[in-house]
C-alpha cells in the first residue's frame, strides 16, 4: 500500500514570532515544514532539497533578499512549488500585481488561522 505523501512549507520570514506561529499552525494541520529567515537562506534550502517543499509561505519585505526576488526565483527554477507571499504593507498590492504567477497568491496581514488555512487549501484543491 502506497503511502500518501505529507506536505511540506518552508516557512520564510525574518521575523522570529511570525515563523513561530506558522510553524505552530502548520505543524496543526499535519504539515511538515522547514524555517528560513530570509530569502537567501530559503534559496539555499530549496536548492538543496529541490521538490522537497510542496508550498513557499514567504514575507516580503526582508532583508538580505526579499520574498519579491525569492518569488521570481523559484518561478524559474521550481515551477512546480506553490508560494503564498503575505504582507502587512498596504504598498504590496503592486508586488502582488507583479508576481502573478499560476499557482502563487498573496494574503495580507494581519490574517487568521482560518485565513491561511482556507488560502492554502484553496491553492491545492
């Protein structure tokens, strides 16, 4: 008997609290998932693990390498992952606009546990 495959995020925000509580909401829905603090250390991750992250939840305004730049890169070279961006800058709807790619959305913040539940479910139904 073939065993489902379990899906799994990397989680990518330079802030410490807001890694934290999508980790705890992942790891509530049955998800596995991995953390980055910026959009460089994300890259990495996902070049070395290439196909092992179902999804990309990524801030956009960080530093080092923001999410806009981390979006357009896994486009390019993981057209397969799934990424949802979330912000609290009201200036990122023109990111957002930008980044219009099948499979990629965006959900601002301040948002709930439903919000992103329901945002993620939506992108794998």
């Amino acid at each position: 008997m073939e065993v489902p495959h379990k899906r799994s995020a990397l989680i990518v925000d330079d802030n410490k609290l807001v890694r934290k509580l999508l980790q705890k909401i992942l790891h509530r829905a049955g998800w596995d998932h991995d953390l980055a603090e910026n959009g460089l250390e994300a890259l990495e991750k996902l070049r070395e693990r290439p196909g092992d992250f179902d999804l990309v939840i990524t801030d956009i305004v960080m530093p080092e390498m923001d999410g806009a730049t981390l979006v357009k890169t896994i486009a390019e070279e993981l057209p397969r992952t799934k990424v949802l961006m979330v912000s609290g800058y009201a200036e990122d709807h023109l990111v957002r606009e930008n980044l219009r790619v099948d499979g990629h959305r965006f959900l601002a913040k301040p948002f709930t546990e439903d919000d992103l539940l329901a945002e993620i479910d939506e992108m794998f139904a």
